[in-house]
C-alpha cells in the first residue's frame, strides 16, 4: 500500500509559507532590532506557536472532538491554550522589554511599543496559529476519508462481482455446454458459433471483467 504524502505536503506548504513571511518581513522592515529581539520573537516565541498548534492537531482534535465528541470542552480547552500562549509571550515580554517592546525606528528613534498592543498582536497570532491547525487538520481528514470511501466501495463491487461471478458460472457453464451438446447431437452448423460465442464470454468473464476501471 502506498504511503499517503499529502498530509505532509499540506504541513510543508504551510510552514514554508509562513516562513517566507517571516523572511519578507524582515527585508522589508526598516527598522532596527535586536539580536535577542530577533532570537524571541522568531525562535522562542515560533516554538510556542508550533507547539501550540501541533498540541491542537495532535491531542485537542481528536482527542475532544473525534473520539468524545465533546464539543463545548474542546472550546474551551481551545481558548485556554490561546490563553497560556499569551501568558507565554507577555512573560518573556515583560522580562526583556527593551528588546521585545521596543526598536528602532529608520530615522534613529526608539519607539516603544504599548503593552496592550503587543498583547493584541500576540492573541491574534496564537490565535491564528490554532485556527490553522483546525483548517488544517479537517481537510486532511476529510480528504482521507473520500479515500477510504473510495477504496471500500471499489473492493465492495470486487467481492459483488466475484460473489457474481461464482454464483452464476456453474450454471450458466452447464446450461451452455448442454446447449452445444445439443447442437452437436444434431449436427448443427450452429455448433461452432456457440463454442466461440462460449470462448468469447468466458475470456471476457476471466480477464476483462477483473481490469480496474478508472473513476
């Protein structure tokens, strides 16, 4: 059975796009940050948002939501973890705010940027990342699931055609050959025509019946 590659490209164009972002971002930003700035809010702070959303794709959906179906815990559990992101990030914020919380602008000036700003901004990107992993996750599984329906109802017409196939071959054989029997005992030119019309409807039965049709 051939391994599934899709989920991992889905995962693939996503992180790079995101990515790429990230690296138009800092070509295009004029302004000047930190070495450390640049360490948190790209490293420290994208580790959080993979975690979080990887702990969404891997636990939350179908742990709450597949299996128990609880839908209102998953919520809730959802807005928690947006939650201890930001708390996350506020944290580290607030422990280097001269370099998380403020930068220099192109003309040489410091700006600083608000608390609640930043808290904003932050709440909307864990937020953002969580959402993903839902879009994410319930294409994949849908997608998955056309193909499974797929493959059972291609292996349903198999086991129809073959339970077919062994219900009506001993009858029609015999009906058949005692059709050509006749023929034969009454030295019918039709004989010959019935034998090839036999040959043509089993090799049609044994070979062409089993080739896979394309959907």
């Amino acid at each position: 059975m051939k391994k599934n590659k899709g989920p991992f490209i889905l995962h693939s164009v996503f992180w790079i796009i995101i990515l790429l972002f990230v690296v138009a971002s800092n070509v295009f930003d004029n302004s000047k940050h930190s070495l450390t700035d640049y360490f948190i809010t790209y490293i420290v702070y994208g580790i959080v948002n993979v975690s979080i959303f990887y702990t969404n794709y891997i636990f939350l959906i179908p742990g709450l939501i597949k299996r128990r179906k609880q839908y209102w815990l998953y919520v809730l559990v959802f807005l928690l973890v947006i939650a201890l992101a930001v708390v996350a990030k506020t944290a580290v914020a607030v422990l280097y705010p001269d370099d998380v919380l403020s930068y220099i602008s192109a003309k040489g000036k410091k700006v600083e940027i608000p608390i609640h700003n930043f808290i904003v901004l932050i709440t909307f990107l864990s937020g953002f990342f969580m959402i993903s992993s839902c879009i994410i996750k319930f294409t994949i599984d849908w997608f998955s699931n056309e193909r499974i329906q797929r493959n059972l109802e291609s292996e349903r017409r198999e086991m129809e055609l073959q339970f077919l196939k062994s219900q009506l071959n001993p009858h029609f054989l015999f009906n058949s050959l005692n059709n050509i029997y006749s023929l034969a005992y009454q030295k019918s030119d039709k004989t010959a025509d019935a034998i090839m019309k036999l040959s043509e409807i089993m090799r049609y039965m044994i070979y062409e019946s089993n080739t896979p049709r394309r959907n």
